[in-house]
C-alpha cells in the first residue's frame, strides 16, 4: 500500500502501474535489472525534491538515517503547504466582491499564490509550476 516510502506511478498515456518502494533497498515493479530506474528516480527528485546532482538520487539504497530525514523534510514540506491552504481558505471563504457573486462557473477562483522561491511542485505529477505560468493562465488548479 502506498505510504511515506512507497508510491504507485502511472506514466502519462498508460494504464499499467508501478510501485515504488524507496529503502534500504530500493524496489519498483518495471522490471529493470538495474535500481534506481527511471521510476525510482521520479520518486527521489519529483517526490522528495533531491537535486539530480544529489548522490542519494542514484544510490541503490539509503541508510535508515538518510531515509528518516527525506521522510521528515517531505513531511515538514507538506504540513507547511496544509497551514497555508487552511490561512487562505479562512481569508477568502467568504466573498467581499460588490457584484453580489453567485457562485458563476465562469467566475475566477480564488486560489493559493504560487511561492516563487518555494518552487511550488503540482500535488498529481510533481512538476514544478511558475508564476509565469499562472499569470499567463496556464495553469489548471
């Protein structure tokens, strides 16, 4: 079952899954003879945001102490991005527009403003979003 060190991936214009494990040794279910693969990889820069330069990104394994810490960084990353949403939440849950707002399905969303120097990832396919790309409304969150 996925959990804080083992993930489910489905690449883009596929159905079939792999699981994921990141360990002391690190598993996924593709097959490939030798780990990390390409999965395995997605999983230690997208998930845990190493650097592709950062040597536990290719280690075949982690120490217990080196996977404690990715474990409690991530957390710490996600539990900060959760107090933000509920602030922003509690500061835009009741509309102060003067036109009366209705709820229209073309009205603008309120939304979380991207963190520039956070490097804000997408919670479905981990890739990194701009604020480029939301000033430009190419972003659909």
């Amino acid at each position: 079952a996925p959990g804080p060190t083992s993930f489910v991936l489905r690449p883009d214009g596929s159905e079939r899954k792999f699981r994921v494990s990141i360990g002391s040794v690190h598993t996924c279910t593709c097959g490939a003879r030798e780990q990390p693969c390409v999965h395995v990889a997605f999983v230690m820069i997208r998930v845990f945001r190493l650097t592709a330069d950062d040597h536990r990104t290719w280690q075949p394994s982690l120490l217990d102490s080196e996977l404690e810490a990715l474990v409690n960084s991530r957390e710490r990353h996600l539990a900060a991005q959760r107090v933000q949403a509920r602030a922003f939440e509690r500061v835009t849950s009741e509309c102060a527009c003067s036109s009366g707002c209705s709820g229209d399905a073309g009205a603008k969303v309120a939304r979380i403003p991207i963190d520039p120097e956070e490097g804000e990832c997408c919670p479905i396919c981990y890739e990194e979003m701009t604020v480029e790309e939301e000033e430009q409304e190419h972003l659909d969150w």
